[in-house]
C-alpha cells in the first residue's frame, strides 16, 4: 500500500529587513514519492508572523488511511515544528500519529516525519480535479534510448513555471547530453532527484515514449511527451490501467494555429531538415554551390527533396541558401506553392489522387499513385547528386519511395539522406542507425534521430514548446485539462484519467461548390461596375458645379482682382505644361521644380530690414539656395545622363543671354534710379514665364537640356525683381545676405555633386523638407513684420499666411520622413522604417489634428490680438508638422513615390501662398506651376497603380482587398544562367523590363552592356518601364540613362505592350507587380485593374527575382507558372554578371 506523506513548506518573505519576516506555509498531502494528491488533504495558507509561531492551522487528514507526515521549514526552529504538529496532531481523529524524528541542520531547516497508524485499513479512489500550477510539481525525466541526446526543458524554460508557482524537479544528468549541467538548472530555480523521483511528480516532462518500466513508476499522475499512440498501442493501454492523463505531443492538430508554439513535430523538423543538407554536403564529393574556375566549370548539386512536410522545406531552404539546383515533391497539392515560394522546382506526380489528410498530415496514397512516382523519380535519378527524403504516415511505416532500382540508377559519389529511417526509411538501401556505401558508390545516411545532432538547439526549441504548452492549461491559475473546449489539449490527449481517447478528427471545411462563391463574387463585381450613363453625367455634372462654387468663392476671397487672374492662369498653363513632359524625364523635372521652389528665398529677400527677425529672413535665404543650386546642379546632372555618344553638340548655354540682359538692363536702370513699378512687375512676369518655358522644354529629349538654362533664367530675373523691391539695408543686413546665400548655396553644391541615381529619391525629398522650412519662417517673419498692425490684416492675407505656415510645415516634416523611408535610416529611428507605423486609431488621430489646425486657424484669422494669434499660429503650425510626421510615416516605403509627388505640390502651393502674404505675383505663378506639376506627378503614380491618393494615405492597397485565387497545380520552372545566354542569342528581339530590384542591385551598367553585346550582334533590345517602377517617377529611366542605355531603346508601358507579341525573350529584372497578369485577369486580385507591363505575351520570359516571394502588393503572380516563364533565382548584380560572362564567352 502506498504511504501518503503531509508536505509543509514554508518560503520566508521579508517584511522588515531589520525585525520582521514573513512565511508562508504551503500544505499538501503527499505520497512517499513525494508526489502531490490535494485529494487526502485541503489545506489553507499559514502564515507565521515571526519564525517562531505559528498563528493559523487547519488540516482535515482522510481517515483510513496509513499516513507518515513530513514538515519542512525553513527559516524557523524546532519549536515552530513541534507547536505546529501539536496543531495537527488532535486533528486527525481517526489516526494515531507518532513522531519518528526531528532532525536540525546547520541551514535552519527542520524535518519532521511522523507515521500514522489508521484504525481501519481502507482504500479510497482518486479522482481528478482542477489544480492550480503553484501546487504543481513537474519533472523532467531523462532520456534513456540510445543516441537520444535531447531534453524535455532547458534551464531557460524553468523560471518560466517557476513564476506560475510550479515546483520544476529536474533528474540528475537529465540535460547533461545537450550540454545543460545539473548546476544551471539549480541556478535557474530547480530542484535535481534521481531518475527515478522524477517520475512521481504530477506532471512528468519528456521527449521520447517512457519505457514501461518508466510507465509503471508514473502511476496515476500525467505524462506529456511523444507518444506515436498508434504504434505503442501496449503503453497506451497500460497508463489507461493505471489512471493516468497522457498527453501525445505527436497528435497536435496542426491546422490550428495557436497550436503552432506547442508543436514539436515542426521545431524538431525543422532541425533535421537543416541538418540533413549539412551532413549531405559533408559526404557528397562536390561542392554545393559549383563554380567558375581557371581549371573549368564545377556544376551546382541536384537535390531532390521527397516530401515538403517542415522538414522538406527547412532543406530546401538551407540546399538554397548553398545556391544548389533544387526539385521537390509531396503528396499534397499544396505543398507545391510552398515548394515554389522556396525558389525550387515542384515535381507533380503525373496521376490524379489528393494526398492531404486531417489535421494538417499527408495520408497513405493509393499503390497506382505509388507506380506512377516511382516511374517519374527513376526518370530524375541520373541527373541527381542529393536525394532528401522526410515522407512520414502517422502511425504507420514510412512508405519507400526511393527503391534500390532508383538508387542503382544514380551516379557514384552522390547521397541519399534518409529522415525517415526510423519509421523504417523512405529509401529501399536505408539501414537505420548506419551510414555506407553501395556497390555503385552511393552514400546512405541512415541516422535515426537526425534532431540530436544538434541536441543542444532542438532541446531549446521542443522545450518551448512543451513550456508553453503546459502554461496554456493555467486557466485562472488553476491547471485544467480542457478536453471539451481547448483542441490543442483535445487533440494531444490519447488518456484522460485512465479513459483511453479516440484520435482527434477535426471536421472537415466545407466544400465549396464548383466555380459558386467565386463566380458569385466575381458577377456580382462586375454587374457593380456596370454604370448608368445618365447617373454618371449628372454626378459629373454635380461635381463641376462644386467645383465652380468653390473657385469663385474663393476668388471673391482675393482683394486684387488682377491676382487672381494671373493665378489662374497659371495653374492652367502650368499644368498644361507639365502634361506635355515625357515620361522618362519626371525625375529631371522633379529636380527643376525643387530648384524653381527656392524662390521661397524671395520672402526672405523681402523681410531684410523690416522688424521681422533677422534670422527668420536668413534661415529663409540659406535653405533657398540650398535648393536652387543644388536643385540645378542635379538637374543638370540627371539630364546630361541621357546624352547620347552621337549626338550632335549643344549649345544651350547661350539661352542664359536673354535672361542676362534682361538683368542687366535692370540693374542699369536701377543704378540710375529709372526703375518703376511697371518695370519690376514685368521683370518678374518674365521670370515666371521663363520657368513655364523650361518646364515646356521637357516634352523632348533632344530639347531638355534647355529646360536647365530657361529655369535658371528665369529664377536669375526673379532674384533681381526681387531685389530691386527689397528695402534699403545697412552693412549688417548685406553681410547677413551675402554669408547666408553663400553657404546655402555651398551646401546645395557639395549634396549634389555627391549624390548617387540610387540615392536621387531620398535627394530629392530632402530638398523638399528644406523648401518647406523655409515657406514656414517665411510665413512666420511676415508674421512678425505685421505685429503691430496686425489687427488691420484683412482675412485673406491672414489666411494666407496662415496657410503658408501650415503647407511649409507639413512639407518639412512629411519629407524628413519620406527622406528617412526611402534611405532606410530605421535604425535612426522606427519613424524611417519602410514598414507602415500603425498606431492605434491612427486616422482618428490624422483627423484630430487636422480638426485642430482648423481651429487654429479660425482662431488666427478672428482675433485681433497678436498675442493670442501668435499662439495660434504656433500651435497650427506644430499640429500640422505633427499631422505630416504621422501620415507619412503610416505610409509604406513602396509607397513614397506617391507621397514624394505629392510633397513636391504642397511646397508649390506654400510658395503660391507666400506671394499671395507678399503680395507677389510672381511667387504665385511659380508656386502655381510647382504646385500643379505634383498634382499632376501625383496622379500618374496614382492612376499607375490603380489606387486613389486618399487610398494611399491611408495605408492601404487597393481600392478592394480580394482573396487571392490561385490552381491547385501551379508549378514553376527554373532556368540557370549558361540557358538564358543561349535563349538571349537565338532570339531576333529582346524586351528587358527593369524594376526596382535593379535599382537596389545596381545592375544597371551590367545590363547596359548585355544589351550592348545583343545589339552589336543585329538583335532589337527594347526597354520597357512602368510608371511606378522604382522610388519616384521616372527614376528607372535616370538609372538606365547613366548606364548609358540610349532614350530611344527606353519604351514607356503603353510602347512596350504593343511590341510585346513579337518579343521572342522578355527578360523581366527586379519587377513583379508591374508585370502581373493577375491586374487583368482576377477582378478579385488586390490590383485588379492596375495598368500592367504585359511580358507573358512575348513567346519566352524570363524572371530574375531573388525568391518567389510575392511583390510590394503581396499578391501572387500567376505569370510566374505559365508554361513560357521561366525562374531565374538569385542576387540581379550576381545573376547579370553571369549573363554578361555567358554572352562575352559565347560572342
């Protein structure tokens, strides 16, 4: 009969670390094994105010029974022993104790064992019930089968049910193998026993099935470990006997997805899995990777990964990453996308027969189906150098699909790695536990528990899982097995207090009738698409007419009627203007407008010599010319790109002489005192239209580089009208001029000679945040200017100035941001990471500040008190830098082509706003042209992309996000290198379609000289660029440019469509999205409706992507398993120097 033994323990606590300590006694009875049962006691907390009393006690001992009790205390004295058995003592009714022995060591801890000797001898039953993780005792047991070097736990995972008040028992040398001493776990909070102790703790931790001996030491408590129930069917019945709760980890439901931290299949998998590659490319007698060398070529190793399960795909990941050829196949239809995202070839069994059981498992395929592998994987046997099997039926011998025909069939040297050799082995010649070598030079690998060749990782991650498996059953601190609500413990629990349970079959999804939901769908979005003429007008019709509201409302809001005339007029010719400049040239007009935006140094031209402080005026100037020179100088820079070696010579410099008589002639008459106001206003009008003029100059390649000189000019009369407008100023005020303007401008100079084409966004936004600081120490000094008679500020004005503030601020800190994102500078901050800040309720917080700078600006344009205007403007001014912070950096790196766009317009519209507080036309015609080319810029990037701006400020992709629809048997194909090179020479026209992999791989020279070599051999190389390619408009086609490929060669999206049919090789380079056909084929697709570069109808494409991942959309590619498209994986610099090697070694 077992004893049952009382277990106090008390855990001191200090109160006072002078006077006072606290215990707590924690009762329980206990077997002999030490082993918790709360059924023979219910105990209440004591507390003992000092280590020598004990205030409260009450034990109700189950009469009957042969009882030995033991006291533990630490930090008290034999008297608090003896006080508080003399408690117990009288309690226990029906039994008569006897103490046996009081024993005190040196470390305050007393023992007392007493026995009970019961007046009837009778056996009461266990029965479950919920107990809280601070009464659990758990141990972990040691491995016994031989090689097995793992542990349940690791040290790590010990405070982890320490702090739920588990009592964790470790046996000694339990983690020894896997290199964790008995001395850490004690460290980290447990207690070390015998191997054999272990086993009587209420929960016992293992990785491997307990023998039965180790069963029968279990008794009634619980177990969780691998099981493979269905093999050990004797084990399982003999815990049913006993009593016992068996947890299976082998049973977890793997669809269920909070059952992922518990699953051990999948962590000890992935181990093998990575392993398996390591060991083959220990014993294969050739490198991975092959090579290029003096003495010859060494090929890449063919693998073949049987089985895709975690296993599978951890080797092909690590055969991958060693850049060897890899093919893979499975039962189950999808594991082939999971195949193909890897970058390896899916191999498809040519007979029909779905391999998907319950549960996430492969199940046991037909012997028809087995034929018909077998004949497909002698065809692949020659050619392969590593074969990676890890095919596994729960509860059954591992099905042989590598037969000894197979193996007698590949090369001498080559490898077979068998993870399945345990279960038998996958591969015909396997013998478990042994590697040798065949008669025809094979090597088998046969070790039986691939994860304890890296015992020391695979117990840290099975350890883990267990960890947070266990914690998972704390429900409101009471340790519960939840069978009928919980799956994950439903699924893993084989016995439940010796109840013996089914295996766990979830039910299985719905079907979904042929073609219904989604032919449903895909009707009901066309029939919303379908749009009544007459609505339409008339909602067209709606909108003109608030549109026209609008303008004369705010046209009545302008006191100079002549103002408002030259501001229309503007913004119409300016946009018209804009429209007219060729695709390619976006980005040198990008860099014009940031140049032509420096005339915000006009207001601080205009505010030397006025009350405004001196250095808002100078802050002003410098930041300007930062921008107007280094604006030009990159424009310049840019431009000159896309000269060609045989182009005629140019002479465009001489278009600076008209602007520099018309300064000149100024000046004479300024010198003589003749200038009049007429004067200076046509002076300025001129320069507006010479800006106008240099934007026009950009329709045409063979004219943009005159747009550099008429912009120039055009900003060279501005500054001169400028000052001549300017009040007289003293020798302070001159000097600050000259230093400011001259530091600015040296600044500008030294960014822009430095700048690279990769770097040209993140330039140019940087501009952009200096035009926008500018305009708001502008709006600020006019402000000041004004204190006084502030109160005589008309509301336009007012407005106006207000406004300028606002946009100059937006402007600043939204493109410091989308400087950052596009620099990558996350580790600066995580404001700058590409990834989207998704804070909570993020839009409420974009409205709030924008609610708040309107109240800011009513506030402003109401009161007559500058004080309290100042306040306002302030105020209105950090909301807005604070609203442009938080839009921008909840916007998508991918996404700042459109957000830099979109900054370019605001830094227009600040500088119309400036002329409007200045009272200069000429900064509103300017500001203007600026403020429509964004817009304009804004909605091609837009339009590019299928999306509204409202859309992409938002965050989100797409105007619907649809479910991607994918076949069951898409498979890809891969092609290397020395096969593209052939394709590339027999094709007559070749298509390349960059993408913004090119630009990150700075490939472009190697691709530029490609196309050289195949058109010096009477080939049609064509270019083809998509709107949105790249990270602003435009910057594929300055990237191309400076790689020397002629403009001509360089066809935008629309051009290339229609060469298309006859493109024999299309080779695609670091694009996905563009070149999805999913855009008009899949109205489901997230970029359903997105204008798209259409490679697939060239007779042979190419792509050269690093993995199968999905683009910036995260939407799937269907091109990429078409039966013309062929996979070129790998770095896009790496890959083009192959091609160009390839084609030079060949030519």
């Amino acid at each position: 009969m077992t004893t049952p033994l009382i277990h106090i323990h008390f855990d001191r606590q200090h109160v006072n670390t002078h006077t006072h300590t606290r215990t707590h006694a924690y009762f329980s009875c206990m077997h002999a094994s030490g082993v918790s049962n709360p059924q023979c006691l219910s105990m209440n907390t004591h507390t003992l105010t000092d280590t020598r009393s004990l205030t409260h006690t009450h034990t109700q001992p189950i009469p009957g029974k042969t009882m030995a009790t033991s006291a533990l205390l630490r930090g008290g004295g034999g008297g608090a022993v003896k006080r508080l058995w003399s408690q117990l003592a009288p309690r226990a009714s029906s039994t008569t104790l006897m103490t046996n022995a009081i024993t005190a060591t040196t470390t305050s801890t007393v023992f007392l064992a007493a026995t009970a000797v019961t007046a009837a001898s009778r056996a009461s039953p266990l029965t479950a019930q919920k107990r809280g993780l601070k009464n659990l005792t758990i141990g972990v047991a040691k491995e016994t089968d031989t090689g097995e070097r793992r542990v349940a736990i690791t040290p790590s995972n010990v405070p982890q049910l320490s702090k739920k008040g588990a009592n964790v028992r470790v046996a000694s040398g339990a983690g020894a193998a896997a290199g964790f001493a008995d001395a850490v776990y004690e460290e980290a909070g447990a207690s070390i026993v015998s191997p054999t102790d272990v086993w009587k703790s209420d929960l016992v931790l293992k990785v491997r099935p307990p023998t039965d001996e180790q069963v029968g030491l279990l008794e009634d408590r619980a177990l969780v470990s691998l099981l493979f129930p269905m093999v050990n069917k004797d084990k399982i019945q003999q815990l049913s006997k006993q009593g016992s709760t068996a947890f299976a980890l082998d049973m977890l439901l793997r669809t269920l997805s909070r059952g992922q931290a518990f699953d051990v299949l999948s962590s000890q998998a992935n181990i093998a899995g990575y392993r398996a590659v390591i060991e083959a490319a220990h014993h294969l007698e050739q490198p991975f990777a092959g090579g290029m060398t003096a003495a010859g070529k060494i090929p890449p190793a063919r693998v073949l990964v049987v089985g895709a399960g975690v296993a599978g795909l951890a080797a092909i990941q690590q055969a991958k990453s060693m850049n060897a050829i890899v093919n893979a196949f499975d039962v189950r239809e999808a594991a082939a996308e999971q195949v193909a995202s890897m970058g390896a070839k899916f191999l498809k069994v040519p007979f029909e027969e779905k391999g998907d059981a319950a549960g996430g498992y492969a199940k046991e395929m037909s012997a028809e189906w087995f034929e018909a592998a077998r004949a497909m994987l002698l065809r692949e046997m020659p050619s392969l150098d590593v074969i990676i099997t890890t095919a596994l039926i729960p509860g059954k011998k591992a099905p042989v699909l590598i037969t000894k025909q197979m193996v007698d069939a590949m090369h001498t040297g080559s490898v077979t790695v068998d993870l399945a050799s345990e279960a038998g082995g996958n591969v015909e010649t396997t013998r478990p536990g042994e590697v040798y070598t065949t008669d025809n030079g094979v090597t088998c690998l046969g070790y039986t528990n691939w994860p304890s060749q890296m015992a020391r990782t695979a117990s840290t991650l099975f350890g883990n899982n267990v960890t947070k498996f266990v914690l998972s059953m704390d429900k409101d601190e009471q340790w519960t097995v939840d069978i009928d609500n919980d799956e994950a413990v439903r699924s893993m629990c084989v016995v439940h207090k010796g109840q013996p349970l089914d295996p766990y079959v979830p039910p299985p999804p719905a079907s979904k009738a042929e073609g219904g939901a989604d032919a449903a769908a895909a009707a009901k979005k066309e029939e919303a698409k379908e749009v009544d003429p007459k609505s339409a007008a008339m909602k067209q019709a709606f909108g003109a007419t608030v549109g026209t509201g609008a303008a004369i409302g705010f046209g009545s809001l302008i006191p100079d009627a002549g103002l408002l005339s030259t501001f229309a007029l503007s913004v119409w010719v300016g946009s018209n203007a804009v429209r007219g400049v060729t695709h390619a040239l976006h980005s040198p007009l990008m860099a014009t407008t940031n140049a032509i935006s420096g005339m915000t140094i006009v207001g601080g031209l205009l505010q030397l010599g006025t009350p405004a402080p001196l250095s808002l005026a100078t802050t002003a100037i410098a930041l300007s010319s930062v921008n107007i020179v280094g604006g030009f100088v990159v424009t310049k820079k840019m431009l000159d790109m896309f000269r060609r070696p045989n182009d005629p010579p140019e002479y465009w410099h001489y278009f600076l002489a008209p602007a520099g008589a018309a300064m000149a002639g100024y000046g004479t008459l300024a010198y003589q005192g003749m200038v009049t106001p007429t004067v200076t206003s046509t002076l300025a009008l001129a320069s507006g239209l010479a800006c106008i003029g240099g934007i026009a100059a950009m329709s045409k390649q063979e004219t943009s580089r005159l747009s550099v000189m008429l912009a120039l000019g055009g900003v060279g009369m501005g500054l001169t009208a400028a000052v001549g407008g300017m009040h007289e100023l003293d020798q302070h005020n001159v000097a600050a001029l000259a230093a400011s303007s001259v530091i600015g401008g040296g600044v500008g100079y030294g960014i822009a000679r430095r700048i690279q084409v990769t770097s040209l966004p993140q330039a140019v936004a940087g501009f952009h945040s200096l035009v926008g600081l500018a305009a708001l120490a502008t709006a600020y000094g006019d402000f000041v200017h004004h204190w006084d008679t502030f109160a005589d500020l008309d509301n336009f004005h007012s407005t106006s100035l207000f406004l300028g503030a606002w946009m100059g601020s937006i402007t600043f800190t939204g493109s410091i941001i989308a400087c950052g994102k596009l620099a990558e500078l996350k580790n600066l901050s995580s404001l700058f990471d590409s990834k989207p800040l998704s804070l909570p309720g993020r839009d409420l917080l974009n409205a709030g500040m924008l609610a708040g700078t309107v109240g800011c600006l009513g506030t402003f344009c109401v009161t007559k008190d500058p004080t309290v205007a100042n306040t306002a403007l302030l105020a209105g001014s950090g909301l807005s830098g604070l609203l442009g912070l938080h839009m921008t950096a909840s916007i998508g790196g991918a996404d700042m082509p459109v957000v830099i766009t979109l900054l370019n317009s605001y830094s227009g519209w600040a500088l119309c706003a400036e002329g409007f507080i200045l009272d200069q036309p000429m900064l509103a015609i300017i500001g203007a042209l600026i403020g429509s080319s964004g817009a304009f810029l804004t909605k091609i990037m837009c339009d590019g992309m299928n999306r509204s701006l409202v859309n992409v400020i938002l965050g989100g992709f797409g105007s619907e996000a649809g479910a991607v629809k994918e076949e069951a048997d898409q498979t890809h194909t891969q092609i290397d290198a020395e096969s593209t090179v052939k394709d590339l020479l027999d094709a007559q026209k070749v298509a390349i379609i960059p993408g913004y992999g090119l630009a990150v791989a700075q490939a472009q020279n190697l691709v530029a000289e490609i196309s050289k070599l195949l058109t010096d051999q009477g080939k049609e190389v064509l270019f083809g660029v998509h709107p949105v390619a790249g990270r602003m408009p435009g910057q594929l086609d300055v990237i191309l440019a400076e790689a020397g490929v002629p403009y001509d060669q360089v066809l935008e999206m629309d051009g290339i469509n229609e060469e298309m049919d006859d493109v024999d090789v299309a080779l695609v380079i670091g694009a996905n999205d563009t070149v999805n056909s999913a855009a008009e084929t899949d109205p489901n697709s997230a970029i359903a409706g997105m204008p798209v570069i259409q490679v697939w109808n060239a007779k042979h494409v190419v792509f050269m992507k690093r993995s199968m991942a999905s683009g910036y959309a995260g939407v799937n590619n269907p091109v990429f398993y078409k039966d013309n498209t062929d996979m070129l994986l790998g770095d896009a610099k790496a890959t083009c120097e192959q091609l160009l090697n390839g084609l030079k070694a060949k030519l």
